[in-house]
C-alpha cells in the first residue's frame, strides 16, 4: 500500500483564540464557549501552560468539537486515529473527520481519504478515498492532490476509463502537488515523464523533477538524477537544471541546483 502522508494538527489562532489563563478558559468552556475549549484542548495536547495531558486534550477537543468546532473535530480526530497518549479509535476518528469536512475542512478531508485508502476505522473504498481527496484537492490542498495523483498513478482507482486516461489524471494531481513543493510528487511526476505515462515522454522534464526532488532530499530521485546524467547530452542536461533553476525561481525555494 502507498503512503499517504497525513496533516498535522491545527494551532489555535492567535488573532481568535482567547488569551486567558487556563482557569479563566476552564469557565469560559464550560459556559459554552467552543473557541475556549479548543485553546484548553491545545494546550493540554501541547503542555503550554498545563502540563501535558493527552486524555484532558480529548475531553476539551471533543467538548468544542460536539458544538460544531472544525478544528476541534479535527484534532480530535488526528488524535483518534494515531492513539497520541490514548487509546487508538479510528472508527471515531472517521466520525470527526467526517464531520470537520463537511464543513469545508480541506485537512480533515485529507485524512479521510486516507482512513478510506488503508481500510481503518471504515471498510476500504477506494472510491470514497478518492472522494475525500478530489474535494481537499480542488481547494488547493498539497497533500490532497499528491494522494489523489497517488491513486491514480498506482491504478489503485479507476473511474471506469481506461488506463491511460487515469495515467493522465495522475499526471494531473501529481503536477499540481509538484508545483506546490511535494517532494514525492516532484519524484514521481519525473516517474512519469520518463515512462511517458500521462504525459509525453521528456526526460529533460523527468531530469528537472528528479533534480528538484533529489534537492529536497528524496533519495530515489538522487539516484535516477545519475541515471539520467548517462543517458542525456550536456546541452540537455543543462537546459534540465535551467528549468529547475527557473521553477525553484518562480517558487522562492531556496534550493541551490550544482
């Protein structure tokens, strides 16, 4: 099974968050107040300004997150599904994440669709799975559009078209995560222009990706760089870094091509 890197959990908002101490916020919470139990809740999954407490961090996530928090319910999702000093639940865990995503959560429909790929919490259903990712995906969501490229260029979803066609989707997911700075992606979105698979074959472009992957520290990229080297002209290889040189430009990564 392909890995799908999963979100990390929401940080109060400093401009929104109540700046109270934690009894002040303990009132407040229990009057009702969801923003406040969201604050107590991070701050107990943290150990800023209490000490750290997994099981009082579930009870004030889920405090806010019952009343319709978005980010509570996420959190207590992430915290469900990874058993983060409690005990595992993910069938909860799909519930919050659910939940959050209805209400336009774009990491919470990430996770989703990751419960649904691995089959935990919820039957495996690689239809809901791609479900979950299209929407985080078409709200620009990095991770969303990676693990949706992933399922289409591991032929683990098929809308019932041909393979060809999914390979193009692939290519599809996989530019625009790689255009955000996916690492995995940039690699195999160079898999692909290598292959010709979803795209036509160009191994300058394949050298570009595997050249920015390879400088974000993705090992496979590293070595199919040298590949590519014995197999491209220098003039070609020159016009690759050029084109990396130019993205990373465009994208103000600070990524030095040698």
């Amino acid at each position: 099974m392909a890995a799908f890197p999963q979100q990390k959990p929401v940080e109060p908002n400093p401009l929104t968050a109540p700046a109270a101490t934690p009894e002040a916020l303990t009132l407040k919470a229990n009057a009702g107040d969801a923003n406040a139990a969201f604050a107590l809740g991070a701050m107990h999954e943290r150990g800023n300004g209490v000490r750290q407490n997994a099981a009082e961090a579930v009870k004030w996530y889920r405090k806010a997150a019952e009343q319709g928090h978005a980010a509570a319910q996420f959190n207590l999702a992430l915290i469900l599904a990874k058993g983060r000093g409690v005990a595992a639940n993910p069938v909860e865990a799909a519930k919050w994440y659910e939940r959050a995503a209805a209400q336009g959560d774009v990491q919470a429909a990430t996770n989703l669709g990751i419960l649904y790929a691995q089959g935990k919490g919820v039957k495996q259903d690689m239809a809901q799975a791609a479900r979950w990712f299209k929407q985080a995906a078409e709200a620009g969501n990095p991770m969303a559009e990676y693990n949706l490229g992933l399922l289409y260029s591991d032929q683990m979803f098929s809308e019932g078209k041909t393979e060809a066609e999914d390979d193009k989707q692939a290519a599809l997911w996989l530019s625009r995560a790689a255009d955000h700075g996916v690492v995995a992606a940039q690699n195999n979105l160079g898999v692909l222009y290598a292959d010709g698979r979803g795209v036509e074959k160009d191994i300058v472009q394949a050298y570009k990706w595997f050249l920015l992957a390879s400088q974000g520290g993705d090992a496979d990229s590293a070595q199919s760089v040298k590949t590519l080297e014995g197999e491209l002209r220098p003039e070609e290889i020159a016009q690759a870094k050029k084109l990396a040189s130019d993205w990373i430009a465009a994208h103000t990564r600070e990524i030095k091509i040698k």
